[in-house]
C-alpha cells in the first residue's frame, strides 16, 4: 500500500490571537491518503519555528542551509506532532533531526550539496531508528546530462516562457529513495507530495521531510519558509 503525504505550500487563513490581537504566524496543511483512491485527509499543520532574532535570523541562517518546523497536529497549536531542527551546517552537507513531540529523536534527514561530496546529483538520506537508511538522489542522471545538453538554449527558452506566460524551464527534482535495494519512498515535485512505498516509515518523519523538501524550491519561486512575513 502507498502512502501519499502532500505539502500545500498555500497558508491557511491567518487569525488574530484572542490575547494579544497580533497575527498569527501562517499555517501551511499536509495532508494525507492512505493508499490508491482514498480520500486524503490533514495530517498536520507545519510553521517555521523562527529562532529569537525572529524572520530576518531565520532568514539568514537558511542561506546556509539550515531550517526549522514545527509540525501541529491541530490547527489551534495545542498538540504537537514533531519538530524539525538543523543538527549541523557542514560545507558540503546539512544534516536535519526530527522530534516528537517529547524532544526524542524519530529521524534524521541529511542533504548531501551536488558537486560535493564526490556526488553529482544532490543527495537526500532519510534515517529511521528501526529501519535502514534510506537514500534518493535528485533526478535522474539521464535527464540531468540531457538539460546540460541542452544549457546553451536555456536564455531563449526563459524568453519564451516570459513571452508565453508560461512556467520556467526546470531541472530534473524528483527523488526516489532506496533502501536494500528497493525503492521505499518518492517525492513528486509537481504536487510536493512524499509516497510511502514501504510499511514501517513515520508519517511524522513524511510531514516533516515534505515541508523540508518544499522549502528547497530554487530561485524561480520565492519557498514557503523564505516568506518575509
């Protein structure tokens, strides 16, 4: 059975807190289906956990690579399901850790940079403690050589969409993660949905790995965490 976590990078509605009357920072819904044509439901809610220099220190400091969520299990933020935190900002790698909602590590998410490392694509490893490491790389080596191929057309195709209003020319984005040899878990960059191929993976962890994964969306697009307000 296939497990489908989708991140909607649209925020729900703000509302002003009772107490104070100020905005409340914007939630953003993954939803959840638990196998082929069944209707998916909220899973959670996600918010970045802005450190005490507030959105211009978050900001800064994702430059580097580095990210931290808050993933609810109820709209009113009352009961939390994870947290995200960044672990370590290496040269060449970020390595992310997930809590429940008791501060215990449930995974690690590691993001290995293209061209560092010894690796052409970028690298994501999922880590669970009772399961094997799970790694995916960033597209597919066919299509990457294919879009270097093809980089000289890369100013006119960009004239082309302006002039068209249609989308900018992308990379290749989508992971697939294996572990002993099979293909455990997918991510679908159109829909910014995580499939679970495989019994036994966290959906705390697949919440949580969505809205990571939708935070790295490239330059053409400004990436829900990277808001300025």
């Amino acid at each position: 059975m296939t497990v489908s976590l989708t991140m909607y990078d649209t925020p729900r509605p703000r509302r002003s807190a009772q107490a104070t009357g100020l905005p409340v920072p914007p939630l953003y819904p993954v939803h959840i289906a638990d196998g082929p044509g069944v209707q998916a439901h909220v899973l959670a809610h996600v918010e970045r956990d802005l450190p005490p220099g507030g959105i211009p220190a978050y900001r800064a400091d994702r430059k580097k690579g580095a990210r931290s969520f808050v993933v609810w299990a109820d709209e009113g933020r009352t009961q939390p399901l994870a947290r995200l935190v960044t672990q370590s900002t290496e040269e060449h790698r970020v390595t992310y850790q997930v809590l429940d909602a008791y501060g215990q590590t449930i995974g690690t998410i590691t993001r290995r940079k293209a061209f560092r490392g010894g690796g052409l694509r970028v690298r994501w490893t999922v880590s669970q403690a009772d399961g094997p490491d799970a790694v995916g790389y960033k597209g597919r080596l066919f299509w990457w050589a294919f879009c270097w191929l093809l980089s000289p057309l890369l100013p006119f195709a960009l004239i082309a969409a302006a002039l068209d209003s249609g989308d900018l020319p992308r990379a290749p984005r989508r992971v697939r993660w294996r572990a002993d040899g099979r293909m455990v878990m997918e991510h679908k960059p159109s829909s910014n949905a995580v499939l679970f191929h495989a019994p036994g993976l966290d959906p705390r962890v697949g919440a949580a790995l969505a809205a990571l994964l939708a935070s790295f969306r490239g330059w053409f697009r400004t990436s829900w965490d990277d808001q300025k307000e």
